[in-house]
C-alpha cells in the first residue's frame, strides 16, 4: 500500500452518531418549573388568620348588611382553604378575633385623628396670631399717614384679606387708575407685605351695577380685572417679588354684601390684598371659626358676618342707618346717583 493510500486512510472520520436521549434535558427543565410553580402556588395559598379578619371586617363595613363579596355566592365567612374551611376562633379576651382586630384598630384611627385635630386646631391659632400681627402693622402705618380707616381687615379659610374699598379713594368710577390717596395707602401698606414670606394674591371686585357704553372696559370682569393688575405693577415697583404676587378679577361674582344690603354698592366695589395661608386643607378651614373665637384686643377691627373670598356672600346680619352713617365718615360715599358706580 503506498504511502498517499496510508495517510488517507490515518485521517479518515466515522460518522457520529445521533444523541437519542437529548429530550431528557427539556423534560428535566420543565419538571424543575412545575416543581417551582407548584412550591409558589403552595405558599400563596397559606392565609394569614389576622390579616384575613381584616379584610373580612373592611368588606363587612363595606356591604353595611350583608357579608357576601357578590350576590348570590357564598359568604365570606364559607369560604374554603382546599377541603378545609377557615375557623376563626376566639383569642385570649375571649372575643372573636375580628372583633378585637376592629376595635384596637378604630381606637388607634380615633387617637391618630384626635391628635391630628390638636395639632391643626394649634397651628390655626398661631396662624390667627400671626395675621393680627400683620394687621396691627398695617394698621399702625396707615395711622400715622391718617389713613387707617381706607382699608378693612378680615380672616377667611385663604388668609388675612386686607380690603380696600375702591370707592373714589382708591378708583374714580368705571376707571383702573389709582388715585393719589389710594396710591399713598398701596405704598404704605406694601413695605410691610414685602416682608412677608407669603404670597399675595390682589383681587379685583365690582358690585353688580352694569357699565356704561363709554367706558373703556368691556364689561365689570375686564374692570376688575384691569384694577387687581393696576396694584400688582404698584407693588412690583415698591419691592415686592414677582413671584409672590398674583392678580384676579373676580367682578361681582363674589360679593361681600347681598345686592339688597345698603352697603352693597360700595363695599362689594373693592380690591382684597390676601395675604394666602401656606397651611394645609384642615388648618385652612379652621381659620375663620378660631379668629372668631380670639378676640382681637388693641388690634383693627376685623369684618364678620360676610363671605370668604372664596365663595358667594353669606352675611347674616342687618346693616343699620349708623352704619352706612359711619361709611359715609370715613369718607366711603354710598355714589347712588350713577350707573357707573364700580
């Protein structure tokens, strides 16, 4: 045999054979995941006794007459584990564990509320204290010019709202341009507002009167709007961050005074300085029921019986002859001669 016949013959390959067997590693990879499945669906199936009265306690209270999850089917208190049902014994009070989990529960949810309600009624008074002390401030700075009975201070569920009555002190009739009295108030009363980690929001009033067709407003929400932004630029140029300030016009869609109260024309035609409380929801709503209950003591005279700036005038008390007599004084004339008394 030659030697080119040997070495074809040296490297010469058999053909391998087929693995016949190769199935028994998908098979042993699908038994492991069973297994797996198998292991979870064991252990979600053990139910936690506590946890279960108190699901079965919330959907009691829930369907209020009935313990079925729906209508028709069996109660919660049949359900099944398997061929084994839920017993829910007696624990050492020798009440039914449900019960006792209900009651230690409603007890921690009344204590939590109970403090929760101490602590907002705390921060409400501290807050009240604070707006009668900017209240004083204002008040105070406003004496010394002889000013002090321009503006009108009252405590509602958005802050301190420090009003100025826009009758001709502060507006002329159908007009958005301060006048030098209300200029000198504005520039007196913003220093104070610029100390103030508050926001400002400045909302413009009218009372329900229509415009004339002279004027240059189309209509009492441009009016109002027009003059809330006249004191927002004031105040941007006295110092006071833009950021901090905001202006609104509200027309006579929020009034102080019902349309049939005397002092409804001129004091319902009004721009309100709010100082906004930065409080939550629950302290916010405790404001004007606290500053009700303090009195104010050497501080201004707050107004009470009249709306908030958040919703529509609710005044309960009667307006005598002496008190429009007293508006009249301070210079708020009652202007019924005109259409165009906004």
């Amino acid at each position: 045999m030659s030697a080119a016949h040997k070495r074809r013959h040296k490297h010469e390959e058999h053909e391998e054979h087929a693995n016949h067997e190769r199935w028994l590693v998908a098979y042993a990879d699908m038994l492991t995941v069973l297994m797996a499945l198998f292991i979870v669906l064991f252990a979600l199936s053990q139910i936690d006794q506590l946890k279960f009265a108190q699901f079965k306690d919330g959907l009691t209270k829930g369907t209020s007459s009935s313990n079925q999850a729906v209508s028709g089917s069996a109660g919660i208190l049949e359900a099944t584990n398997g061929d084994m049902p839920i017993d829910i014994t007696p624990n050492s009070t020798g009440q039914p564990l449900q019960q006792s989990v209900s009651t230690e529960v409603r007890k921690i949810l009344q204590a939590a509320q109970t403090a929760q309600t101490q602590e907002d009624l705390k921060a409400a008074q501290e807050e009240v204290q604070d707006y009668r002390e900017i209240a004083k401030q204002i008040d105070a700075a406003l004496t010394a010019k002889g000013d002090q009975d321009q503006v009108t201070y009252r405590i509602t569920s958005d802050g301190l709202v420090v009003g100025l009555v826009a009758d001709n002190v502060f507006f002329a009739n159908a007009s958005a341009e301060v006048e030098e009295k209300g200029r000198e108030v504005l520039d007196v009363i913003a220093p104070i507002l610029a100390q103030l980690p508050n926001d400002i929001a400045v909302q413009g009033h009218t009372n329900s009167l229509s415009l004339s067709a002279t004027t240059r407003y189309r209509d009492n929400w441009d009016l109002s709007a027009a003059r809330a932004m006249t004191v927002v630029q004031r105040f941007t140029a006295a110092g006071i961050p833009g950021n901090h300030l905001s202006g609104t016009g509200y027309a006579d869609s929020r009034p102080l005074y019902p349309n049939e109260d005397p002092k409804a024309l001129t004091g319902n035609r009004r721009v309100d300085l709010v100082v906004a409380s930065p409080s939550s929801d629950a302290v916010k709503a405790l404001l004007p029921e606290v500053a009700a209950g303090i009195p104010t003591g050497d501080g201004p005279a707050e107004l009470t019986g009249t709306s908030g700036t958040s919703g529509s005038s609710t005044t309960t008390s009667t307006v005598s002859t002496t008190d429009v007599a007293i508006d009249v004084a301070a210079g708020i004339a009652p202007d019924l001669a005109t259409d165009v008394a906004h």
